[in-house]
C-alpha cells in the first residue's frame, strides 16, 4: 500500500509542476507583450528625443567628391624664326630637304614666228623690228575747265574797267572789298560772275559792272584755250580817309 501510494502521489507531482510550468510561460509571454504594446499605444508619454531618433529618416549620404581638373598640357612649337629672322640652328637637322624651283620660260622676243632668218616673220627679224620700234600714240584728254588762282588771271589781264563809286555808298561811308567767283571763257570774255562776300550789299553792283567789261589773253593747255574758274576781288577806298 506504501509503494502504491508513494506512485500515486509522484505522478500528482509531476502533473502539477507541469502545469505550473506551461501557466508561467503563459503569463510572461503576456506580461512581454503588454510592454511592448504600451510603448506604441502611448507614443506621446515617450520621451521626444527617443521618439524622434525612432521616425527619423536617416541623413543622406554625402555627395562624391568632385573629379579632378584635367591638367593642360602646352606643347611648345620650336620654331626656327625670332622676331621675324632666322635664328642661328643649335643642331644639325637629321634630314635635309631639297627644294626644287621650276625652270624659268625662256625669254619671248618680238617679232613674227616663222620665215627665214632675218627676213620677213622672222622673230627678230624685219617684221619684228618694225612692229617692236613702233611709238603707241598716247591719246589726249581734253580738258575743257581748270580752276587758276588770281594771281596767274591777273597776268593775263588786258582790259581793266575801274568801278564807279556809289553815292549812297559815298554817303554812308562804306568802303571795302567785294569777292567775286568769275568764268573766264575760251576766248577771254567774262561769262559767268557772282559774288561770294562783300563788305557792304551797296557796293555790289558797281564791282560787278566793272567786272563784267574786263577782257584777258586765253588760257592755253595742252595747245588749246579752255575756260577758267577764278576769284576777282574789287577793292573800294574813299579817299582822304
């Protein structure tokens, strides 16, 4: 009976520590689950500095380096030419090249080719000669005006009409010069005459009345008379000041 009992009892034994075991297992589980749950339910009794080490997104990474500046490598010419001159060389070069220049055409002489020597179309010949020896006649250009200062018209002056005084002029005591531009013609004649400056409009039309009766030699060029562009100036004066 003892030995019955002593089996009955530890088989009790064990199925109550079994229990016990599977129920802890249960409840830590439970109290496990219950602190990790309470921490994403209350997020706001979180401190914030942990919250936002959490949700933070991580920094980027920082950017590649920038490559490195392509070196520039000048190539130095040698050149044989300094300042426009040729430089003495400081090496005997390996290879010497042979400039080859064309033949020059042989000298052309007048004349016409063909015929016997010295004869007609002959080059050098009589033909030859003849046309070879012959002057060109240069053509004349024909010059029908120039322009000549006073002074060389006034040496070519044959008939001079003094001008009359004005009397309003006289009046007024006006006195001066007048200029006049003048066309002189082939055959000496006054053709064309205004005035360019006056000293007073008064005395005007006495200067180029006067002028209008002069008379000059023709301006001969080139063996022919052409007309004349030129300046006359008419002076008038009071007298007794």
């Amino acid at each position: 009976m003892f030995e019955d009992s002593l089996i009955e009892s530890g088989g009790r034994l064990k199925t109550s520590r079994g229990r016990t075991t599977f129920f802890s297992f249960i409840l830590e589980a439970v109290i496990v689950g219950i602190l990790i749950l309470i921490p994403l339910m209350f997020t706001e009794a979180l401190p914030k500095a942990m919250t936002m080490t959490f949700l933070a997104a991580p920094p980027p990474p920082p950017p590649p380096p920038p490559p490195p500046a392509a070196v520039v490598k000048v190539a130095k010419i040698e050149t044989d030419i300094v300042n426009n001159q040729l430089r003495t060389p400081t090496k005997i070069p390996q290879k010497v090249q042979i400039i080859k220049e064309d033949e020059a055409p042989p000298p052309m002489s007048s004349g016409v080719i063909g015929g016997v020597p010295g004869g007609p179309g002959q080059v050098g010949g009589v033909i030859g000669g003849i046309i070879s020896s012959t002057p060109v006649a240069v053509p004349k250009i024909a010059v029908q005006r120039i322009r000549v200062s006073s002074g060389v018209t006034q040496g070519l002056l044959v008939k001079k009409v003094e001008p009359t005084y004005p009397q309003m002029a006289k009046i007024a005591r006006v006195q001066g010069a007048v200029l006049l531009a003048a066309l002189i013609g082939k055959d000496g004649t006054i053709q064309n005459l205004h005035v360019v400056q006056t000293a007073s409009p008064l005395l005007n039309q006495a200067a180029l009345d006067a002028v209008k009766q002069w008379k000059y030699k023709p301006y001969i060029l080139n063996g022919e008379p052409v007309e004349v562009d030129t300046n006359i100036t008419v002076n008038f004066t009071l007298s007794g000041g």
